[in-house]
C-alpha cells in the first residue's frame, strides 16, 4: 500500500485487487471500524454511486428498523415498498451467513 493518509477518524490509500478479485482492508481501518477476522461485511454497489462496505450487524439494525414500519422516517426519498424489499433483502443475506456458518 502506499500514499497513505490519516487524520483522526479518516484514512485514504490505495489498494490492489488480487487474482481473485480480493482486496485487503488496510489495519488502520480494520482498527477504525473493529473489524475482526471472521465478521460479516456487507457489500453495497451501484453503477452510478460506487461501491461501500460495512458491518452485517449495521445494515441488521437498518432492516429492523424498517420492518418495524420505520421506512419512512429513515429513507423518506425511497417507497415504502423498495424500503422494505431493502430490508428483506439483508435479511436473507443473514439467512445465507448463518448457513455458511454452520
């Protein structure tokens, strides 16, 4: 890695994507977030926006809250409806996780 760049709670470097398509988050990031070898990320990509990543447990609180008819009042510019098809949609990346696991 090199170029990299830390100030307080930002980091910026570059990373490779290896033969397989992998990367490796940086330590100081993994330190940022306590991110620990085994933890479930989730992946989010869109063509127009880029892509980001975050923990599983995050985006488990997002659906709940949505599932739980709170839709509105976190994504007001998104339908109900796509707001909850959202939800579902982590939920069965849980699902698929917890079968992995086991």
């Amino acid at each position: 890695m090199d170029n990299k760049e830390i100030n307080n709670e930002r980091y910026m470097s570059s990373v490779k994507v290896g033969p397989k398509g992998q990367i490796v988050i940086p330590k100081e990031v993994r330190d940022m977030f306590k991110i620990k070898s085994g933890d479930s990320l989730i992946l989010l990509a869109d063509s127009q926006k880029g892509i980001a990543i975050e923990r599983m447990s995050v985006f488990h609180n997002i659906a709940d809250a949505i599932l739980e008819g709170k839709a509105k009042e976190m994504y007001p510019e998104h339908t109900e409806s796509d707001s909850v098809n959202f939800a579902k949609s982590i939920k069965r990346l849980e699902t698929t996780e917890d079968e992995r696991k086991k």
